[in-house]
C-alpha cells in the first residue's frame, strides 16, 4: 500500500467505507465533494483528508484518501440513525487504539509527548525489573546442567574421540592419559584395559569388519566405553585439573 508520510493519525478510506458499508468509489466521490466545499470555504482539506494512494491486486496504483478524526467526524455527520452511531463508535475506538500504541516522539502536542515519553519509560523500568527477576528465578530453580549430569542421564557407548571432545582434546591425547595412569595398554593395535580394571563395567568390545591392505575381507576389535567408564575417565581428568568445556563454558 502507497501512503502519505503523516506524522498525524489517519484511517484509510477502504477501511472507512467497509465501516459505514458504502463502496469505496462512492465513498471517494463524496470527500471530493467535501474537499470542494472546504475550498471554497478556504479552510485547508489537509486538517480533514490527505491524498494517498494504494496498490490494487492487478498492480495498479490507485487513488485513495487518509482521513484524520476530524476528516471522519465530517463522513459521520453526514450519516444519519443507527449507522452514524455505529462509524461513530468504530472510529473513536480506533483512534483511542492508535493513541495508547502511538510512541512519544510521534507526539506533536509538547506537553503531551511528555506525558507519554515519561509513561515509556516507566514501563521500559518495569520490564527491566521484570527481566532480572526471571533471571533469579532461573538462577534459583532451574540450576545449569554440568558436564557430571550430563554423564548420568546418558545412555549407550562411546568412541574414545567422543569422549576427548568433550575436553577439547585429540583421542591420541587422550589414549596417552589414560595410558599414563595405567589404565590401558595397546595389544595388537588395540588399547586393552589393565586387569585391574576390566570387570569393572568400563568398556566392550565390539568387532567390526575392515579390508587389509590386499583387499581381502578382516575383523578388528575396537574399545568403546559405557557411561560408567565416561564417568570414571571424567574422575581421572578431573585429578589432573582437566575440566569438560560444558563445565568451562558455565
């Protein structure tokens, strides 16, 4: 829609015509009838009607007009009975709307934009202390989920690189630690755990299929770890002051 840039308040003339249940070309021969009067009278049809325009579903450019209360309180003089009653109720509850939305600086009245800037910014307050009071709240009831959590509520197994992406490392780093600690060892290209540690619930093996270097079809043993594992490795990192980005990042 094409509109007159307008500081004032203003309702589209279709929009008018659908309240008073006219069509809106007779809606438009009546204003320019009243714009006529008001010339010959000298009075400015700015104060009551301004020009505009909008664009029809054909993409056509068409003549509309923007009324102001004034310019609607002269359509509603001209109605009589039950429908100058009805536009009358309708235009004034539209107007009262755009008042209570309109922003201060939009305002032309001093005193007035004031008032209402004064008003903004005690409900701008408002929200603000609103704002921090959810926050504390959230602080309160809803504490931050840590990396420890996380491991509890965890199913399933996983890939020593998982495992090491959690602390920001490579699995080589981490295969190392836990290597270190004596926790693990290689055998046959695969990392084995002590024997201390094995009936402990901390990994299974899994068998997967590869192909050799010729081609031909082989089986590997590869190390995944339970949540109970995770759970112990995150101990041993934590003993070395190795902490888990989740618990870094809150």
């Amino acid at each position: 829609m094409l509109m007159t840039m307008t500081s004032k308040q203003t309702i589209e003339s279709r929009e008018v015509a659908e309240m008073i249940g006219k069509q809106h070309n007779e809606l438009l021969k009546d204003i320019r009838k009243y714009i006529g009067y008001l010339a010959e009278g000298k009075v400015p049809h700015s104060d009551f009607f301004l020009d505009s325009a909008y664009i029809d579903p054909n993409n056509r450019e068409r003549p509309c007009f923007l009324l102001t209360k004034q310019g609607c309180e002269m359509v509603a003089n001209k109605l009589i009975g039950k429908k100058g009653t009805i536009f009358t109720a309708l235009y004034v509850k539209r107007f009262n709307e755009m008042e209570q939305n309109q922003s201060s600086y939009m305002i032309e009245d001093p005193i007035k934009r004031a008032e209402r800037w004064i008003e903004e910014q005690r409900q701008l307050k408002y929200l603000a202390d609103q704002n921090e009071v959810q926050a504390q709240l959230i602080a309160e009831y809803e504490p931050k989920i840590s990396y420890l959590d996380t491991i509890l509520e965890s199913k399933g197994l996983l890939a020593t690189s998982q495992i090491a992406a959690d602390y920001g490392m490579s699995p080589q780093q981490l295969n190392k630690i836990l290597h270190e600690e004596r926790i693990q060892h290689k055998v046959g290209g695969q990392w084995i755990l002590y024997k201390e540690h094995m009936n402990n619930g901390y990994t299974k093996s899994q068998t997967i299929n590869i192909k050799r270097s010729d081609g031909r079809p082989d089986t590997k043993m590869n190390t995944k770890w339970t949540q109970k594992g995770r759970l112990f490795i995150h101990e041993i990192l934590e003993d070395r002051g190795i902490t888990a980005l989740m618990d870094i990042e809150e």
